[in-house]
C-alpha cells in the first residue's frame, strides 16, 4: 500500500532530533513493531509546518549544494527553520514578511505558524521509544539589554526553548553557551561560538540530536574494503553489504533506497545518481513536491545493498544563502526591524550571523547525527561622537540658514584679547 503523503513528508525529515526527556537505547535483538501510522492525525496547522519545512529544506539544500559543488554538504534545514522561526517572532514589517516567506509559510496566521512548530516538536520527540531523538532550543541574551517579555514567552510557549539572562562580558559566558550545545548534541558538537563580539546582545540556538539502529543491521563481517568512484579519483572505502527486501524507488535519473531505523518511523532515504547523471544534476533538480512523490513512490523489492561506512562533520555560514533566498532586511544594520523583540532598541537590531554545524556517523549499527544552529543578533553600536576641536585657525560664517543668505564671514588666526 502507498505510503500516506503526510507521512512521506513527516518521514523526508530524516534526521530530526531532540532534547528534554530521558534518552533511550534502541533494542539490539529484537525489531520493534512497525509503525504504519500516525498516532493521531496531522492538524492543519502541523501539515502547513511540515510542508514549508520541506519546502524551505529543498531549497536550503539546493542553495547551499550549488555554492560548494564537488564538496560534502551535510545540513539541518529543520534545525535552521526553527531556529529561524523563534527569531521570526521578534521581527516586523518587511522583516517578518521576508522571514515567513522564506521559510515558506505565505500568509499562514502566525499563530497557526507557532502552533504548528509546538505541536511538530512533541510528535518528532514520540514517535518512536527505539530510537533517541532530540530537538532542544534555547535563547541567550545579553544583561541589561531591554528586550520584551513577549517575545521570550513565545520562544518558551511555542519552541520549548530555555531563556537565559547572560553576562555576555564575562570570560565563562562562551563556555556557559557551548556547554548548553554540548549536552544538547550528546557531545557530538562541543562548540557552536568562538567569541562573543562587543555588538552581540542574543542567540537562539537549535540543536537537534538523533540516533537510530537500523531495523536490519549491517553484518560487520559483510563490510568489505571497496573502491568508491569520487570526486577528483577513486578512493578505497569500508563497503557495508546487505541483502534482503528493502523499499525501492526507481526514477529516471536516480534511484532510492529507503532503510528504516527503529519501528520505521524514521528512515534514511539514500539518492544514487543513474550511471551518467552527476549528484550535482539530481540535487539541483531535487524539489519537495517531486521528492513527495518519490517516497509516496517507494515499494519493496529484493536487494544487494552495497553503502559506505562514513563520518561527517560539516559547518557553514548561511548567512549569504538565506539572503539569496529572499531574507535581506534582517542582515541589515539599521534597516531591519526586530520591534517586537524589543521596543526599545528593536529599530538597531539585526541577525549578524546564522551558522550551523553538522554531524552524522553511518555504521552497521545505524546512525548518529547531530545539528545546531545559531542565530546571532547584533546590536547597532551607538555612532561615536565626532570630535571638533577649534584649537588652530578657523573661518566662521553667519547665515540665514533658510534662503542661504551669507551674512557674516570671519577668519580667526588669533583668538583676541
């Protein structure tokens, strides 16, 4: 039977994760039962959310592909939307028009848009007891910069996200931050800021956590070393090997295998290019609503499976993607409007950086990954005043300033006595 679309598209969302809730081992010996649906409907709210998330993930990924052609690209769009999406509550204007489409919600009322991404959380974090799955948010910010309650309750009604007063001057405040990220990402990224520059008032983080046995291991005596055809030559690899009956998709320019984790609620879906066509082409051409049809698409089918073993880290600046993508205002200093997280200073806010940091290890067992993104806000500084000492020479003019009128002109060599 074809795979409900909701589902599909909940499922494309590969490497979810989260954080707050014990931590729970996936069974080694025994499969758990498979789950083949939902444990409640998708509220329209949650469809909207997990669409625009597809959406904004394809074109993510498609952004950033086409900026590091013939390089390893491992990135979280669902860590980057709701990081993005916590910091979207603060914006106004063209700010938050820019925002919301960009992450693809159009006209969607905001509160739809924030319960969507509540409800999102709660049913990433249960769906499956086999495997440990996090999402975690936090928001940082600096002592004594009056930002509104408003918008903090939001980030902790909506995203579960800690809210914390920082002393950004101190020396432990880094360390204080990436100890946050560290636990969140069981230690699989230590670090996600090096320094805390004088003009940064705020971070919103999001960190996600995943870690899943396959639901048909790999056999460690099966793994073979193999030749991989790269990018700029042939490299010998570990080749984990499988057979058995494993979900298919076969497309004119690539085909897909889909490997279940746990009770299947979460799955890899692995993209291999046909002879001929580059991972360049197929990811450029990659769009949700194509992949949509792809997973609705998968049937099983009997299979020799040959997959590297590999581990990843990877970290981008997104800045520049997400501008290209359409978010301008909320880069620029002086010319975002970020009123509704703050009243006071919101005119001299603005995001100063989005960076992500990525990791993944694919093995027999199955996979660890791990995401976070930061959102960085920076305040405008104060102009420096202008210093205008008269202690040498000097002309002076007395004027009618509103017709121009020179009446006056002087030149003072020596101040009289």
């Amino acid at each position: 039977m074809p795979m409900p679309p909701l589902r599909a598209a909940l499922l494309s969302l590969t490497f979810a994760a989260a954080c707050g809730g014990a931590s729970t081992e996936p069974d080694k010996t025994i499969a758990p039962a498979t789950l083949d649906a939902l444990p409640r409907p998708l509220s329209a709210g949650e469809q909207k959310i997990i669409g625009a998330a597809n959406d904004f993930s394809f074109a993510l990924f498609k952004q950033i592909n086409a900026a590091q052609k013939d390089s390893n690209v491992f990135t979280s769009p669902l860590s980057a939307t709701m990081a993005l999406g916590m910091t979207m509550n603060g914006a106004a204007g063209a700010t938050y028009d820019q925002m919301r489409t960009t992450l693809g919600f159009g006209n969607t009322p905001e509160a739809e848009v924030n319960a969507g991404y509540k409800s999102l959380i709660t049913l990433l974090r249960g769906l499956d007891a086999s495997v440990d799955v996090r999402v975690a948010n936090s928001i940082w910010y600096r002592t004594g910069v009056p930002f509104n309650q408003s918008f903090f309750d939001a980030g902790s009604t909506f995203f579960d996200a800690q809210v914390n007063a920082l002393d950004f001057a101190s020396p432990s405040a880094v360390g204080t931050v990436n100890a946050w990220v560290s636990t969140a990402t069981a230690a699989k990224i230590p670090t996600i800021i090096d320094r805390i520059d004088s003009d940064q008032v705020m971070f919103l983080i999001n960190a996600i956590y995943f870690k899943g046995s396959w639901r048909d291991k790999f056999d460690v005596a099966d793994t073979r070393d193999a030749p991989f055809h790269a990018v700029g030559g042939d490299q010998t690899v570990k080749l984990m090997h499988r057979s058995g009956k494993i979900r298919y998709y076969s497309a004119t320019d690539y085909e897909v295998a889909d490997l279940p984790y746990g009770n299947s609620a979460y799955t890899m879906s692995v993209v291999l290019p046909r002879s001929g066509k580059s991972v360049e082409s197929v990811a450029a051409g990659l769009q949700s609503s194509g992949w949509a049809s792809t997973t609705t698409g998968l049937r099983e089918a009997q299979m020799e499976l040959y997959l590297p073993r590999f581990k990843l880290e990877w970290q981008r600046k997104l800045n520049d993607d997400l501008k290209t993508l359409g978010m301008r205002d909320a880069f620029l200093p002086g010319g975002a409007d970020f009123t509704r997280m703050s009243s006071t200073v919101g005119r001299d806010l603005y995001i100063s950086i989005v960076k992500q940091k990525t990791y993944v290890d694919v093995n027999e067992e199955g996979t660890e990954a791990a995401a976070v993104t930061n959102v960085g806000i920076g305040l405008v500084s104060a102009p420096v005043p202008v210093i205008f000492r008269v202690d040498r020479p000097f002309i002076f003019v007395i004027r009618e300033r509103l017709s121009g009128t020179v009446v006056f002109m002087g030149k003072i060599v020596k101040i009289p006595a």
